[in-house]
C-alpha cells in the first residue's frame, strides 16, 4: 500500500511502538525520540507527565470533537483578558456548534496547581461559565512542574535578556503540552492566545474554509495574521510541528519556528525568497478577513507592551445578543450615552452605556405578563472599558407573583457579573438592578438573559 508523505509520518509515530517491538531485541543503532529535545524529562515517569489539575473535578470531555480550541494564560502584571476571550468565543457559537467544540485552557504558573493565581481562575471561571465546565465544552488544565526545564539557565540568543529567554522558552513549552494534551481530543486544533475576540459565527466559517479544502495538501490555515493567533492544523500534524519546536525551543520564539518550518519542509534552497514565499502559501493557506482580533495591550512578559490589531478583522462585537428575553417594559434613572440604550441591549442589538451610575440608581424591566424564570445572566464591562462594571455593591432583586416587594436573589460579583440558576421555576412580574453606591467609572451591560421556562 503506498502511503502520502503525511499518512506515512502518522503512521510511524502512531505505530512506533509497535515496529520496535518486532524488531530485533537489541537495536544495532539507537533511535532518536522526542524526549531527546527535552533531556530534563529522561527521569520523569510518564505519569509524572500527567496534568497536575484538570479542572473542574478532573473531568475532561473523552469524545472526540471536530474543533479543540487552545488558549494558554499565564499572570499578568496589569490586567487579565482570559475572561472576555472566553465570553466572545462561547457567544459566538451557535447552540447546534457546542458539541463540535473543545476548548481547554492551560493555566501556566510556576508554583504549580496549587498557587494562588491558579485557584483564582478556577475560581473566576467556575463562576463565569458552570454550564460550559460541567457540559465538557471548557476544561481547565495545569501542567505539571516536571515538565518545565531550568528555564533560568537558558543559554541567551538574539542578545535576549534572561527574563525574555525565561518568558519565551516557557511560553513554547506552554505550547507543546496543551498541543500533547489536544492531539487526541479532536480532528482539528486551532491554536488562540487568552487576549482575542471571536466573529461571531467563527466556527461555521472555519468549518466552510476546511471542508472547502479537503483535497488541498495544506500544513496550516491561518484565521489571523498575527504571531501564532488563530493557527489551525490537522491534530495529525501536530506531531511534526511538535517536534520542530522542541528541537528549537530554547532557540527561537514560536512564530520564528512556524516560519522555518515552512520554509525547511517546502523551499528549494536554490530557489528565490520569492519562490518560496508562492510555495509556502500553497500550504498555509490565509482565511480573509481574519476571524479573530488581538486586544491584549499588556503582554505577559512584563513591561511589554504591544498594540497589534489586525486591519481585515472591521469592528469587533462587544455585546453577546440574547433576541429571545421576554417582552417588558423598561425604566431607568441611569443617564444614557448616546444611543445605547437599555432597549437595545435588551432585545439583542447592541450593549447598554450609561454615564457613572449613582446610590439608588435602577433599572426596572416589568414584564407585559408574569413569567416563569428558570436562569439569569447579567454580564457588565467589556473588553474596551473593562472597569465599566457593577460590582458587589449592586443587586438584582424580582418580584414575585402576588408579592408587593422585590426579593434579592444575588449581588454582582467582582468582575461584573451575575449569574443564577434557579433549581426549580420562579414565577415573577418584574426584575429590577439595583445600586447602591455612586461609581466613578460609567457602566456597560455586554449581555443580558433572562431565561425562561
């Protein structure tokens, strides 16, 4: 049987094993593995290689999926965007793409599973997506510390300083182990980073440009132009490109090395930088316009700050639209900017903005007829003004049927965000946001859903 040069290479590492169990008890010469690039892991036992947290309760979605989304995070100094990334990505999928996709975040910390700033995302994304956690669609895991090498022994290259060497050979290895962890949970992975925002209908679109080059003998399709955000690749093809960067992780950044894959597998080496460039684009294929937009300013290497934007990508969507909340009539005391109006908001069509909310400000939606509420999100900030929110000092209170007052159900949590999920049915008349204390920032509502019986 012949095989093409990609079912060959699958082939030999899916059978490895096997070909050298058949072979000779002793070999007459010793065969290279991927462990050779990463010497510190000669002692390491393979369960010691075993993620220290899958999170939540070590639940981790076993059947394989058409689309594994990777996002590794690490701290940041001045601001964290992991969670508006995920609010885009998960708002922009329709409810009929849910099952197709995974996503699984890697949370880098040097301290392992059990430091502080782990814990908190735990936390931060328990609160913001339980839904999405315990349905297999998010999952949340943490190296363990064996897998890192000394990264503060790295021999400098480019006369990079020891803090960039130890940030970027850390970030490649961040890399490799979540595309290990990916390999075997779907047929595509799409490599992202935890400061992005999705199109709306990105997976679709995605879906579209791969089966529309099925038969194209592509390496990777590229949804955005930018460093190593929106890469997808067959998971087959993760153990080539897992390879080259462990060869050279000490070396080069990541972007440098998908750059040199490319031009090692595909170029003449006699041939022009022209002619290389019109080959290499056979097989890293570009989607137009780009499906994702950087909006990190902060980098994760501290004190370093960049403002990349890509030009195709138009105007990003900063709202999550629900069309299907009950019909109400809606009061406020908040002053509007402009023309982002709370209606708006409420039926789906833009986001919510008013000028700095003060003590005893309200908003108060009252249904046309009494409904039976079994869930409510209320989301506030977004991406651009994330200070814009309501916090701990605001509520949510209804009113239930054949009750004059209002009841309080729940407080806005740190991030803005309220999120109730009732065990059984509650018949209201009204729903009211309550504040209670004057803000100097203004306030933005990106997503609003009642959710009804």
């Amino acid at each position: 049987m012949l095989l093409e040069d990609r079912d060959r290479e699958c082939y030999l590492s899916n059978n490895l094993p096997k070909l050298l169990a058949n072979n000779t008890k002793e070999l007459a010469l010793p065969l290279p593995t991927f462990i050779d690039f990463l010497p510190h892991l000669y002692t390491v036992p393979n369960h010691a290689l075993h993620p220290a947290l899958i999170y939540p309760n070590n639940f981790s979605r076993m059947t394989k999926t058409d689309l594994v989304i990777g996002i590794p995070t690490v701290a940041r100094l001045n601001q964290s965007y992991l969670i508006p990334t995920l609010q885009s990505l998960i708002g922009g999928m329709a409810s009929s793409e849910i099952k197709m996709v995974t996503i699984i975040v890697l949370i880098s910390d040097s301290k392992g599973p059990n430091s502080s700033f782990v814990k908190y995302q735990c936390t931060s994304l328990q609160s913001e997506f339980p839904f999405e956690l315990n349905s297999g669609l998010l999952t949340v895991i943490v190296p363990p510390n064996e897998w890192y090498s000394d990264l503060y022994s790295v021999t400098p290259t480019f006369n990079d300083s020891p803090e960039r060497m130890y940030w970027r050979t850390k970030q490649n290895l961040d890399y490799m182990y979540l595309m290990l962890y990916s390999q075997q949970r779907g047929e595509y992975y799409l490599q992202l980073e935890d400061d992005v925002l999705a199109k709306p209908g990105y997976v679709s679109r995605i879906k579209k440009f791969i089966d529309g080059r099925m038969t194209d003998d592509w390496l990777m399709l590229e949804f955005s132009s930018l460093g190593f955000i929106g890469k997808l690749f067959r998971t087959s093809d993760l153990t080539l490109l897992l390879q080259f960067i462990a060869m050279f992780h000490k070396q080069k950044p990541v972007d440098w090395l998908l750059d040199l894959l490319f031009v090692n597998r595909y170029c003449h080496p006699e041939k022009s930088a022209k002619h290389c460039a019109e080959i290499t684009k056979q097989h890293r294929i570009r989607h137009r316009p780009s499906l994702f937009q950087h909006i990190g300013v902060h980098s994760s290497l501290a004190g370093k700050v960049q403002k990349l934007r890509e030009k195709d990508f138009g105007k990003a969507q900063l709202y999550i639209p629900h069309r299907d909340n009950p019909p109400a009539k809606i009061t406020t005391t908040l002053k509007t900017y402009m023309l982002f109006d709370i209606e708006n908001a409420y039926t789906g069509n833009n986001y919510y903005w008013a000028f700095a909310p003060v003590a005893q400000d309200y908003i108060l939606f009252e249904f046309y007829s009494a409904i039976a509420v079994i869930g409510i999100v209320i989301r506030t900030g977004n991406p651009e003004h994330q200070y814009d929110i309501l916090d701990e000092n605001a509520e949510v209170l209804l009113r239930k049927v054949n009750e004059d007052n209002f009841t309080s159900i729940a407080r806005f949590n740190e991030r803005g965000t309220i999120r109730v999920d009732f065990a059984k049915s509650v018949s209201v008349t009204s729903l009211k946001i309550e504040i209670h204390e004057a803000s100097s920032n203004w306030l933005i509502i990106n997503e609003m859903h009642i959710i009804v019986e």
